[in-house]
C-alpha cells in the first residue's frame, strides 16, 4: 500500500490509498449490507395469513356488504297495477269518516266510590256498567227509562226500572246519587213502597 508525503523533513502521512483489490472488498461489503437490510424490511412488512376465524369474520362482513349494496340499488316494489304501494296510500279526504273516526277507543269508566258517587239522573250507559251487578242490558233500560219517565231522583224510584229489585239498590247504594227532580205520581208512591223493602234487604245483606 502507498502512501503520499509532502517532503523529506516531515514525514507526515497524509492518506492512504486502497489498492483495487481492497476497493473490491469493501464494494462487496456494501452490497452485502443494502441486502441484509432489504430482507429486513421486507420481512417486516410481510403480514402473516389470517385464521379460520378471522377468514370467516372476514367472509361474513363482506356478505353483509353486499346484501345492503344490493337493497339500496335494488328498485321499490310496484303493485298490481303497476304503482307503488306507498303512492297507493292517499290519505282519507277531509269530511269522511275513517275506521278510527267511526269506531274511537273509549277509555274504561272509573268505578263509582263513596267518596266518588254515580249521579244516575244523569250517567251514561258506559258509566251505569261500572256499578256492581249491572250489564250493558241493565244499564240501557236504565238510560231508556229515564228518558221516557224522567229523573229517578230517589234510589227507591230506580226499582221501576225492569231488573232492578231490592238486591242490586242494597249493594248500590252507597255509590250512587240523584240529582234530578221526580215526576209526581207512580214515581212518587213507588218510593214509599219501596222504602221498607229496601231497609229489609240491608238487614239481609249485612254480614254478621
């Protein structure tokens, strides 16, 4: 190996020059290093194969995918004649009655109390049915009497009502009242008749 010098007194080395068969090992070395550090990089950067679970996981989202893909694209249904059912739903016109205007939910009466008396001189027939021991049947000849005769004003005059009798007035008594006014005559006989009939049917009924 050589070297270059800059005069006898000196001595000083300044470089050293390789030889050609030092700048071929040293280019081999080199080339070996950019290898290395490819293989290196490309190792890293190689993923590893899925499971079979996550194959199927894989499988199963893009089945999902296309299912939603294809009920977006997919054109509405038309109906028999051609129309879609949704432009076939006109809603009703204004004035005509519809199922829900004909037939509306009428909510449950609440049951009469002691505290919260019937008035029967003015109760409906809805009403009527929430007293003990009285049907639709009942409570309609009870609304049509008092229609055709008047008030009862007196729970003695509801028993010229057909079906009332001195068992049904005992357990309603203490639900219901009466403000109307009675028409004089039967009304009025009837109730001292039945006066005693019905202080009888208490006595029945109370426990002992």
């Amino acid at each position: 190996m050589g070297t270059v010098t800059l005069g006898q007194p000196d001595r000083h080395i300044l470089r050293a020059m390789p030889t050609p068969t030092e700048r071929k090992a040293l280019l081999f070395l080199g080339v070996v290093a950019c290898l290395g550090g490819g293989v290196r990089v490309l190792r890293a950067r190689t993923v590893p194969p899925p499971t079979p679970d996550e194959q199927r996981a894989i499988e199963a989202q893009i089945r999902a995918q296309d299912s939603t893909r294809r009920l977006k694209a997919a054109p509405p249904k038309a109906g028999r004649g051609g129309q879609d059912s949704a432009s076939k739903r006109k809603p009703a016109p204004v004035g005509v009655a519809t199922a829900a205007t004909r037939f509306p939910v009428v909510p449950a009466p609440r049951a009469p109390t002691p505290g919260n008396r019937l008035d029967l001189d003015v109760a409906t027939t809805i009403q009527i049915q929430a007293l003990p021991g009285i049907g639709p049947a009942l409570a309609a000849r009870i609304v049509a009497n008092r229609d055709s005769n008047g008030p009862f004003g007196s729970l003695a005059s509801l028993r010229r009502v057909r079906g009332i009798g001195p068992v049904i007035t005992a357990r309603i008594d203490s639900l219901v009242v009466f403000s109307g006014t009675p028409r004089t005559g039967a009304a009025a006989a009837m109730a001292r008749s039945d006066s005693s009939a019905l202080a009888h049917t208490r006595k029945l009924l109370k426990p002992p």
